[in-house]
C-alpha cells in the first residue's frame, strides 16, 4: 500500500468516526414542515430611510421576542429577513390567530391626565378651540384626554391576578422604572389636586387609542403626594384571559410601527412526520437499489463504492447536524437525491479505468485505476461546480424552506467528492493491490468492458453525419412543450400568485362537489376547491384572514365531521410577486453564471451548446407541468434549477471527453470526435442516470403528495437533460463550429501553413 493511499485510508478513517459521534450524539434540527408548527413572515407598513428601517426592524424583533417568550411556545426563531421583514417561526403551534393577534399589535400603551368630562359631538377646547383628544372610557363617557405624561416604555412589569378581597376580579399590576415612577408619583399628584368625584381626578390609561381604564386616585391620596412610585393596578371588569392578554401586551411593550403578516406556513405534525418517514424508506430503498444497481455493473468495486456511498450518507448527515442546518422538507428531498447523484464521480472514474484497461490490456489493474483517477477529475470537478452554482442560487435567490434545498444539495455536493476521491479511491486501491483481485478479470469488475461499451463498439453508430436534424427533433420537442404553456397556462402557485391554500383532513369522506356546495353556502363561492393526498381536501382562495379561515373549516365540518388543519399556507400579494420577480431571476442568472463559467472552462461553442441545451430542458419541464396541469411553486423552481445543474453536468462530461480527444488528435473533424467523445461517455451517463431514477421513483412512489411533484420535475428533467447533453448540446456546438471556425487542414495536402503547428482550440491550459 502506497503512503498516499495510506493518508485518504486515515483520513477517511478520521472522518468517518467523527461522523458517527456526531450521529450517535446530536439531533437534526428539523424545520416546521416536518416537526409542525407556524411560520410567518412580517413586514413593517411604513419605514423612511434604509438605516431606520434596518434599526426599527431590530427594535421590533426585540419586542416580539418578548411577547412570544410570554406566550409560552417551546424554542421560538426570530430572524431578520432584509431591511423590513422578520420571519417568526414557532414549534407546535397549529392555530395562529391567538399568535396573530398579540404579534401584530402595535400595544402604544400610554398614561394621560384627563381635562374633564367632553361635551357630545365636541372634539375642540372650548377656551380656544384647538383640537382635543377625545376618547370615551369604560362605560362610554367621552373624555377630554390630555398629553402623553407616561409611555408604556417605563412600564418594568406586568402581571394578570385575581383580586378577591376588594372584589376588583382579574387584575394587571404594573411595576415601573425608577425614572417612569417618578413620574407616575407626579401625574397621579396633580391628578390628586381635583376634588373627590372630579373627572380630572382620573388618570386615562390608554391602549392603541382606546382608554382601557381610567382609575379615580383615592381620596387618601393628597394633592402633589401622588401614588408610590413603585407600581399600580389596572381594574375594568376583565376576564382571566383578557387580564392575561393585557399584561403580555405591555410588558412585551409597544412595536415601533405596525407589522403585516405577509406570508404564513402551518403544517400540521402527522404530515411532517409522514414526509419522514416516506422520506426515510425512499432513502433506504433507493440507496438499496442504487448499491446493488452498481455492484451489478462494477462487481467488486462496485461493492466497495455503494460502502463508500454508505460512508457518503453517514459524513453529510453528520455535517447537517453538526453545522446546525434546518432540515427541511426540500431539504431532506435534496438529501436523499444526493446518495443517487453521489455514484456519478465512482461511475466516471470506473469507466475511465476500464477503458484503460481496453486499451492497454497488459497494464496493471493498480495503474489502470489511478489513470482512471486522474483523468476524470477533471470531469468529476467540472460538473460538481456546476451543481454548486445551482445550489448557491437557490440559497441566494430561493426563499423559505427552498434555501434549505440549497444548503442540503452543496453540503451532499461536497461530501459526494470526498467519498468518491478519498473513501473510494482509498478501498478500491488497497483492493487493487491483492494479486486475487487482479487476476480475475470478473471479479473486480473494470477489467473487463460493460455490456453497453461493448455494444456501442460493436455497432459503432454514425451519430453527428446531419446535426441539424437533431437539433430539429430537439426543436420539434421544445413546440410542444410551448404550446402547452400557451394552451393550458401555467399554475402557478399561492406561493407566486399570493391568496391562501389550506389542505385539511376529515373524519368523514367528503367529496369535492359537495366540499364546493358547503363551502358556497358559507361564503366561499370563489374558493377552489380540489383533493390532496389520501381523500384530504385542498381549498385555496384569494384575501382570507385567519377568522375567515376559521370560518371556513367550521363550515367544513358540517359534512365532514372533525376537521383537521393538515397544511395552510397564506402569501401576500405583494410577497408573491417578489417571489415571482425572483423566480424569473434565478432562472436568467442560472443561464447566465453556467454559460460565463463553461466559457472559461471550454471553447465558447460548446458553452453556447451546453446552454442551449439547458434552456431546451427548461421549457419542457415547464411544458410537461404545464400539459399535466401540475402546480408550479418554490418546490418546482428547487427542482427546476438542479435539473439546471444536472443537463450542465451531462454536457460538461461530454465536452471534456471532446476537448481530451481534439488535443490529441487535431487533424480529426470535430463531428468525428465528438461522436467519439459520445460513444465513450455514454456507458458513465447511463449508469449514472439509473443510480438518480432508482432514487427519484422512491420518492415519486413513496414520498407522498408533498414530494410527488418535485420527484416528477426531476424525473422529466434527468430523462430530457440525458437527451440534450448528446443530441442538443453537442449538434448545438458543432453547427456553430461550422459557421464560425474556418475547416481544418485537408490530410495528405502538404502545405507550410498545414505542417506548422498551431494552437489547439479547446486548450485553456488544463491539465490533468
């Protein structure tokens, strides 16, 4: 065993024990779709520069933190989201509208003098007529209420009690600061100088413009003297929950501005828990199929990459749980797709060993496989970059559980190269080196060539003679795909076109024809109402409040019996067609980031090529929901931009293998080599494809309706992104060629300008 072995054996070693305590020791942080709860974004109404709005958003949160702290929800997120927007998270909450109704308050509690009792339909002082606060008290008398004296930011403390022996039922006691004290003392002193039964012997307690007590200071109390500066109490016939309410109120304190909800997620935790465990089985069953799938095709080493792949699933979900990662719903889709997209680098490097050894049958199976390490990495970076660049795009771009995609796909990215270049090439060389192993060419399983290089070399099939006509079928595809946008529309999602989607389940079967009539009958003639999974009942709307909501599934349960709120999700106008905005850009700066980093990589053609053809899988995918009438949302555009990085890794394969080729064979025509460089990649894209579909029918199957589609999407997009990466990109690139680039030296002329040498196109200096 060489000592470079040794090192990746240690190192992989290292790592894979770290991994496992990490496991054995520490817990996922799972997001609310999967362990239930509600989610809601806020946005501050008014704001005036970017300063103030960044420091009044953090005063806000501030506030909030206090009150949901108050409300008693386990393990609460509060985060800023930009300049104005802060997005709330709370565990196990599946009714919001109490959470609603104390975060949204703005609660500006303030104390006042009262000027006396208000004349009726007079709102100016009569001395000289300048406009008066007038707000009627607890029993309706209109007040003459005077200036702010104490704002509830002085307010320390507050606390609802029962007041059994002087019969003032529920009560808030208020405990002030030193400085608001004092001037408690001060307002009740002057208010203490009218006589016993003087309305301007009242103090107006007040809240968001309404006077919820206004206490006459008792008679005991001496003009100037005023109440102890410690505290007071606040008395108005109040119920033990509006006493409650009231104190988390004020001592929460008052938000700088009123706040929006402008987006709102609840899922309920039977369904986060049913996505786990689909999740799970998919894992399990589509790794299973995965591993037995490439120690079919590979034997021996094909068995000691699926323990690699094993090691791979093991590292990343160490480094999810150990960098604190929300694991989301997408997110544990994204995970799962990874073990299928992890063989692609095992799959390249075998291939490449093998056919070292089809070329050199008497080189030694050691030397065959490093060759094979070496020539692919190459490719094994290139297209990893590529799906980098997707999954750095749903971070930035992306919003909500979509950004946990984003994370989950890189980290799987990288772990995915660590245990091919490190775990794989570890074990696989220590096994190269057992004369056992290398002496019996069926048993190590790159000796040998596979079925499909065999076949390809025996038919040897023309592919690129006429290019056109495979970018016509292309073409032919891409029409179809249009028409159906155009024809059928696309739906697009709550999440693009703002309203509200609530899914709910009932204890009796209800069929959507009567749900419709119901919900009619109540009020909701405009809502759309469809089946979810497993008989439940999808109902979205436009503007619907969590009242109306509440309304709407009491309404339900006159047909269904016991009705469960399953999943609801409610997006505001306005969010959604920043989303939208944002959507459309991720797609062009995908398009845009892949072409400007494949031209840097590879001759500007086959960047143009590679491009065409991710804009070809684009459409259809598009085009495919679009005829089957399938929703398009934040999952879709998840899967739309990794089938973005999935054809880009297809055709960064094939164009590698074509600059490789034209290097050392210059003279050859360029529609030559790139039917070779097809030919030779095709049995890598083949293996690869079907280690992704076992994992993508896993989840089609079994992941429920919440992972239905993202499975299509990506199921749709690996079959057409198979086909473009060959007969779109690559006809793409050689139809440019010929327009752009003067033909190459006819063989046998003998001219100077033929023998010089000459710089070879597709070199950018790369070496492997």
């Amino acid at each position: 065993m060489t000592r470079a072995t040794t090192v990746r054996a240690v190192l992989a070693a290292a790592v894979l024990l770290v991994s496992v305590f990490i496991t054995l020791t520490m817990s996922p942080r799972l997001g609310l779709d999967l362990q239930g709860g509600t989610r809601m974004v806020l946005q501050a109404k008014d704001s005036a520069t970017v300063e103030a709005d960044r420091e009044t958003t953090d005063r806000t949160l501030e506030v909030l933190r206090q009150r949901i702290d108050s409300l008693g929800v386990a393990e609460p997120v509060l985060t800023r989201s930009g300049e104005d927007r802060i997005i709330v998270e709370l565990p196990d909450v599946q009714d919001p509208r109490q959470a609603a109704a104390v975060i949204g308050r703005t609660a500006q509690l303030s104390f006042h003098e009262v000027l006396g009792a208000a004349p009726p339909g007079t709102d100016t002082a009569p001395e000289t007529g300048e406009k008066r606060l007038i707000l009627p008290d607890e029993q309706g008398t209109r007040l003459d209420v005077g200036p702010v004296r104490l704002s509830g930011a002085g307010v320390k403390d507050a606390t609802a009690f029962f007041e059994a022996q002087q019969a003032a039922g529920w009560t808030v006691k208020l405990d002030f600061h030193k400085d608001a004290g004092k001037d408690w003392t001060k307002l009740t002193g002057e208010a203490a100088c009218h006589p016993s039964g003087d309305e301007r012997r009242r103090v107006a307690i007040v809240l968001d413009e309404k006077v919820i007590s206004s206490p006459q200071v008792d008679p005991s109390v001496g003009c100037q003297a005023g109440l102890p500066s410690g505290g007071t109490q606040i008395t108005g016939s109040f119920t033990a929950k509006e006493a409650r309410d009231l104190a988390l109120l004020i001592k929460g304190g008052a938000l700088p501005v009123p706040v929006e909800i402008v987006e709102q997620r609840t899922v309920g935790p039977t369904l986060g828990a049913a996505a786990i465990d689909a999740s799970a089985q998919a894992a399990l069953i589509g790794a299973a199929a995965t591993a037995l799938f490439i120690t079919f095709v590979y034997r021996l080493f094909g068995a000691l990459a699926a323990v690699a792949l094993a090691a791979y699933g093991v590292i990343s979900y160490a480094a999810l749980v150990g960098l604190g990662v929300t694991l989301t719903l997408p997110g544990l889709a994204g995970f799962v797709l990874a073990i299928g997209m992890a063989v692609d680098a095992n799959v390249l490097v075998f291939e490449r060993a093998r056919e070292e050894c089809q070329d050199r049958p008497t080189r030694s199976l050691r030397s065959a496989l490093t060759t094979g390490f070496q020539k692919a990495f190459s490719a094994v970076a290139d297209s990893n970059i590529t799906t980098l660049l997707a999954a750095g795009l749903l971070f930035f771009l992306g919003s909500g559980p979509v950004k946990g995609f984003g994370v989950t796909l890189a980290i799987g990215v990288i772990a995915s190269m660590f245990s091919a270049l490190v775990i794989a090439r570890a074990l696989t060389e220590i096994a190269a080196g057992s004369r056992f192993v290398s002496d019996y060419r069926g048993v190590n399983g790159i000796a040998r060539p596979g079925s499909v290089r065999t076949w390809l070399t025996r038919k040897d099939p023309q592919l690129f003679r006429k290019p056109v006509q495979w970018l016509v079928i292309s073409t032919a595809l891409v029409a179809v795909a249009v028409a159906g946008i155009v024809v059928r529309g696309v739906d697009l999602g709550v999440e693009f076109t703002g309203g509200r989607l609530v899914e709910y389940s009932t204890s009796r079967p209800v069929d959507v024809e009567t749900a419709r009539s119901t919900l009619a009958d109540a009020g909701f003639g405009d809502a759309e109402i469809t089946t979810a999974g497993d008989g439940d009942i999808s109902v979205r709307t436009g503007k619907l409040d969590n009242d109306g909501e509440h309304a709407l599934r009491t309404a339900l349960a006159t047909e269904g019996g016991e009705t469960t709120k399953v999943r609801d999700e409610l997006i505001g106008p306005s969010l959604g067609d920043e989303l939208r905005r944002n959507a459309l850009i991720a797609l062009g700066v995908a398009v845009l980031v892949q072409l400007a980093y494949l031209a840097v990589r590879f001759r500007w053609t086959f960047a143009v090529g590679s491009v065409i053809a991710m804009v070809h899988d684009v459409i259809i995918v598009v085009g495919a929901f679009a005829w089957l009438g399938r929703p398009v949302d934040g999952i879709f555009l998840a899967a739309l931009l990794t089938v973005i990085g999935y054809s880009v890794n297809d055709s960064v394969v094939v164009f590698d293998r074509v600059r490789e080729l034209w290097a050392g064979n210059r003279k050859t025509s360029l529609a030559t080599i790139a039917r070779r460089a097809v030919l030779q990649t095709v049995p890598r894209t083949v293996n690869t494809g079907m280690g992704a579909l076992f994992i993508l029918v896993a989840l089609a199957v079994l992941g429920g309706d919440s992972l239905a589609d993202f499975a299509l999407a990506l199921l749709i997009g690996i079959v057409v992104g198979t086909w473009s990466s060959v007969f779109t990109a690559v006809p793409g690139a050689l139809v440019l060629e010929r327009t752009t680039t003067a033909p190459p030296p006819v063989p046998g002329k003998s001219s100077r300008r033929a023998r010089a040498p000459r710089r070879d196109p597709l070199d950018n200096g790369a070496r492997v």
